[in-house]
C-alpha cells in the first residue's frame, strides 16, 4: 500500500457536496458552517482542503472511484482510518461517535444503483398518477366519426 490506495475520488463534485452537505446536516447545522463540512470531508477522502478537492474534480485529471466494496482488508481499514480521523478531530468527538456518523454517512460506499424492477414500478407508478380519468361520455370538442359514403 502506498498510502494512495485509500484516498477516495468522489464520482462527481456535485456528489461530493451532497456529501458534505448531508455530513453538516447530521452533525448540526451550527456545529459546522459549509465551508467547514466541506474541508472535513475532503479531509476524509485524503485531500488537504475542500480546494484541493475542488482541483481535483474540475480540472481534466482522469480519476477512477473506488468504492469501499472493491478494496481489499487492508486498503479497506486503511481508508476507514483515514476518514475517522478528520472526523473525530474536526467534530472533537470520539472515536465510536465519529464511526457512527461515518456509518450513517457512507462517504464512499457504492449508492445502489437503480434496477429496472425498480425504474418500472416508478414508471407505473408515475402513469397512474398522470393518466386522465376514465368517464363514460367524451369530453371536450368530440365528433362522431364520419360515415362512408358521405
């Protein structure tokens, strides 16, 4: 291991303040302003600040995700301390407090990805909801058809 093994690379910038945000969210609101739920969170993936970060993601660098389910034991443990550890500090929680929001949070577990059972179901869904109601007289500016021969 080289130490970058476990530095996570977020998918996207947007997904890394959706992270951020949903960190200061769960830790309180007045507990950490934006920009400092930012940083802690780039600290948690293994950068040095949010602008690094930001760099990082913007810039045209090539970047893989690895998502925690694809790390071995020991890379696996290795980011889970590299995480804890700017968590707890900029939080000024313990340790099993910090694995709790760590868990609750998920910084970089896989989200499950959408199924097609799934995207069906809300489609139905969505088309009940959207369909006209069903009444036994037309409605509206209706004609009859025109007969043949006419």
């Amino acid at each position: 291991m080289n130490g970058w093994d476990a530095v996570f690379f977020p998918p996207s910038k947007r997904y890394a303040e959706e992270k951020a945000l949903r960190l200061r969210l769960m830790t309180g609101v007045r507990r950490l302003s934006t920009i400092r739920a930012r940083d802690v969170f780039a600290l948690m993936c293994g950068y040095a600040d949010w602008d690094d970060l930001d760099d990082n993601l913007v810039n045209d660098r090539t970047t893989v995700t690895v998502w925690d389910d694809e790390l071995d034991p020991d890379t696996f443990s290795e980011r889970m301390d590299m995480q804890l550890g700017p968590l707890a500090a900029a939080l000024h929680v313990s340790v099993n407090r910090a694995m709790a929001i760590l868990d609750a949070l998920q910084p970089s577990q896989r989200p499950d990805a959408p199924t097609v059972d799934g995207f069906c179901a809300k489609f139905d869904e969505w088309l009940v909801h959207m369909r006209p109601p069903r009444t036994s007289q037309p409605q509206g500016n209706w004609r009859a058809p025109l007969r043949s021969g006419k």
